[in-house]
C-alpha cells in the first residue's frame, strides 16, 4: 500500500529520553515499562516495551528513543500506555528499539 506524504506528516514520530524505567510482571509477554520525556511541547509519557531479551529493566534510563505520540491511549492490563515506542526485530523476532545515533533535543520530530 503507498501512501502519500500527507498521511505519513500525520504520524507524529518524536525523540525522547527515557526517564524511568520498571518491570512489568503483569504483561502477558515480558515487558519492561517506560517513562519518556518528549520535551516541553509533549511532556513526559509512558508506555511498555517487550524489550527484555535485550534489557534489564534499569537499561533503558537515559537513552533515547522513538516513539508515536499521537495515537490514542490504550490500555495494557493495568496499565495505561500513552505512545507507541518503536523498535525493529533482531533475527529472532525480538525487539530492538530505535534511536538516534547521537543525542537530540527531546521532542524532535522525525523527517
């Protein structure tokens, strides 16, 4: 399916900081929750990541990320995921999250 341009500047794809970070026993697939700070215009927000094959739970605190930050909250057991993190599969399926090669103000958008 092709898309055009229109509906790709639509999906708001923005930079963030991972300030905390949790396990997440409750999820049916092992997850790790995570606090983003998105900057000012956005703000903090979390979400969970099925991340563990490639991070203790602490790991992720500092580093950058990618995520969605304007779809609609969704509800993930107890717990109420504000974005969507994004990440690509390694060679067994398992996520690896996506960030920047070097540090970007929180809260860019991708383009």
């Amino acid at each position: 399916m092709t898309i055009s341009f229109d509906d790709f500047q639509r999906v708001e794809i923005r930079v963030g900081t991972v300030v905390r970070a949790e396990p997440f026993p409750e999820a049916r697939r092992p997850a790790i929750k995570l606090w983003v700070d998105f900057g000012s215009e956005v703000g903090e927000r979390k979400t969970s990541a099925q991340i563990t094959r490639h991070s203790q739970p602490t790991d992720p605190v500092g580093r950058q990320v990618a995520g969605v930050v304007n779809f609609p909250a969704k509800q993930i057991g107890n717990f109420m995921s504000e974005f969507l993190v994004l990440g690509f599969p390694d060679a067994d399926g398992e996520v690896v999250l996506i960030r920047p090669d070097q540090d970007v103000p929180p809260g860019g958008r991708l383009f």
